[in-house]
C-alpha cells in the first residue's frame, strides 16, 4: 500500500494515522489486560488476607513441632 501513497503527501499522513490507530488499540488491549491482572491479584489477596492470621500460627505451631 504504501508504493501507491509514497508521493502523496495525503497519503503519508493517511499511513501515519493508520499506524497511530494501530498503536492506540495495541496499548488499550495491553492496558485492559494490565488491569485485569492487577484486579486478579488483588482478589487474591482480599481472599486470602482474613485467614493470614490463623495461616501464620499454624505456620509457627508447626515450625515449633519440628524444632522440639
């Protein structure tokens, strides 16, 4: 495509903006999956948080088990 516009001042700004759009859907895909990953990970952490206290005893209970 660009061998018929290469001449064309028109058509250089018209491959400029293609490749400007193709850059915006590029980081707006990356963005959105971006956000899904951070929101997947704190979902994680809000599940797992309230039993952290009793995870962490069972933890020492069993390191001092082993120890003794």
């Amino acid at each position: 495509m660009y061998g018929e516009v290469k001449d064309n001042a028109f058509g250089d700004a018209i491959m400029m903006g293609m490749a400007t759009f193709c850059w915006l859907i590029q980081n707006s895909f990356f963005a959105f999956f971006g956000v899904v990953f951070t929101a997947m990970v704190y979902q994680a952490y809000e599940k797992v948080y309230p039993k952290l206290i009793y995870l962490t005893y069972k933890a020492k209970a069993r390191f001092n088990e082993e120890n003794y």
